[in-house]
C-alpha cells in the first residue's frame, strides 16, 4: 500500500482556491465539502487529496451538480 503522501494544508488549499477564479466563499465551501467525502480537511489535506477533490468539483460544476 502505498504511504500517504506529505500534508501541504491550509496554505495550498488557499491558493488552489484563489487560482480557480470562482467566488472564494464558494470555492471554499464546496472544496471543503469535497474534502470532507474523501477523508480531508483544508487544514491536514495533501496534494493528492487536494488534487482529487478539484478533479470532483470540475466534474461536479461541468454537470451541474454543484451546490448553488
């Protein structure tokens, strides 16, 4: 199995988040929704687990399915 990889936290959360360029309230609710589905918070997350969660939302906003 393979080992969890090093916690990048709050930090890079902030950063994915601001780079989207969507509404930062709205970034961030739905990212740390995501997060927490996978395991994560914004506050312990890794880049993969971070990596995964924007993979979510983008699928999530292409179909429509994101909170409004």
């Amino acid at each position: 199995m393979a080992e969890k990889t090093e916690e990048v936290g709050n930090e890079l959360f902030e950063d994915v988040a601001a780079l989207t360029g969507l509404p930062r309230e709205q970034i961030t609710v739905e990212l740390t929704r995501i997060l927490k589905d996978v395991g994560s918070t914004p506050e312990n997350v890794t880049m993969d687990e971070l990596r995964q969660a924007t993979a979510m939302l983008l699928i999530e906003v292409m179909n429509g399915e994101a909170e409004k």
